[in-house]
C-alpha cells in the first residue's frame, strides 16, 4: 500500500493576528508582516534542509496563506485553491472586540460545548472538521488506492482548520481540540496508508530559531 504524506502548514504572521482583542475569524484580506515575511524564509530553509519537496500544493483562499503557497509552484495556476480549507467563519463577531462578545453567558454556552458552539452567522468546529475531511476524502482517502507511488503534499491554511482535522483523523478529544497550540508558519505532518498516523504537531522549531537571533 502507498502512502500519502500530508503538511498541513500554517500561514505566517498577518496583520490581524497582531490585534488577539479582537476576533478576526477568515478576514482573507488580512496581509503578512514583515515578520510573517520572515517567517516564511525560515519555513522554506527548513523544507529545504529536511529535503522535503512537494508534489502537490494546495491552499486556502487566504491572502496569507497563498502568500507562502505561490513560492513552491512555478505557475499560480498549480496550487488548488479549496474553500474547504478556510479558516472558521465567525459571523456576526468578525471584526468585534472579543470581551464584549464573550459574555459570562456566552462563555457557559461554548464551555457546554466548544466542538458545536458557534457564532451568529458563523460555523462550528463541528462544521470546519466536515469541511476538512470533505477536502481530505477527495483528494486522500479516495486517491490512494489509484497512486503507484508515494506522494507529498502541502497544504497551507489555519490554525482552527488545523486543529478540528486533527480532532476527525487522530481522535484528539473534540471538546478540547481548540486549546492546540498552532503556531505561525509551523508545520503539522500526518501520513495517511488506509489509516491516518501522526508524524509531528505544531513543528515551530525554525521560528523558535528566529526568535531567539532576534532577542
């Protein structure tokens, strides 16, 4: 049986996760910064030091994270674009400051059940890990009987995305999956041979390195 050998990488630092008050949900238009600039070198050296090559790019619709996808193609055409890999919509509470949204009375509510709660207008967690096993089904689980060969892909999206596809392939506990950390430009790689493996979480070893050189 082949494999396929699945990155999920986070975007790098944009401009909204400067402003943690506030919740930002997908805001797809949010730029890197130039740290998130920095961060995506460090990702790349790494890869690039690890001798990991990709034979597949796929990406979110998010400006920051085609900000990555597009140096790993020749042409923009070569990275699919999936909308099932978006970060999770927070509705109505985009753009709000999260204490006022965050009442004693809507804390009880999400704590009564993180992995269904969700936003006026937005989705769940729930949702976001159908979208991720939707995307997964597609483009993994249905492909690896056909493949005569291994495969590597890449996938750059978000931290909540990452997290709820953890939750429905690893069995991380759904009601606390969010608390993960996830970090900015870290690499999560699973492996998928008929069943899905964990290889690594969160690998941010690259970006700790960068913080250190510049402290």
């Amino acid at each position: 049986m082949n494999c396929i050998d699945v990155y999920l990488i986070r975007h790098p630092e944009c401009k909204v996760n400067q402003t943690p008050g506030f919740i930002n949900g997908r805001s797809n238009h949010s730029p890197v910064t130039d740290l998130g600039k920095k961060q995506t070198l460090t990702l790349l050296n790494k890869l690039k030091k690890e001798g990991i090559f990709f034979d597949e790019i796929y990406s979110s619709p998010a400006k920051r994270t085609m900000h990555i996808a597009k140096l790993f193609v020749d042409k923009f055409e070569n990275i699919i674009i999936d909308e099932n890999l978006q970060e999770l919509d927070q509705g109505e509470w985009t753009g709000k400051e999260r204490s006022k949204m965050y009442t004693s009375e809507v804390v009880e509510d999400m704590n009564g059940d993180h992995w269904n709660f969700k936003a006026p207008g937005g989705e769940s967690q729930n949702e976001v890990g159908q979208r991720g096993m939707k995307w997964a089904k597609k483009y993994v689980v249905d492909r690896l009987p056909k493949l005569d060969k291994d495969i590597h892909i890449a996938v750059f999206t978000h931290g909540v995305f990452t997290k709820c596809f953890l939750a429905n392939t690893i069995g991380l506990d759904k009601q606390t999956a969010w608390k993960t950390q996830i970090d900015n430009a870290s690499i999560t790689h699973l492996k998928y041979d008929g069943s899905w493996s964990l290889v690594r979480v969160n690998d941010s070893s690259h970006i700790n390195e960068l913080d250190a050189s510049s402290s």
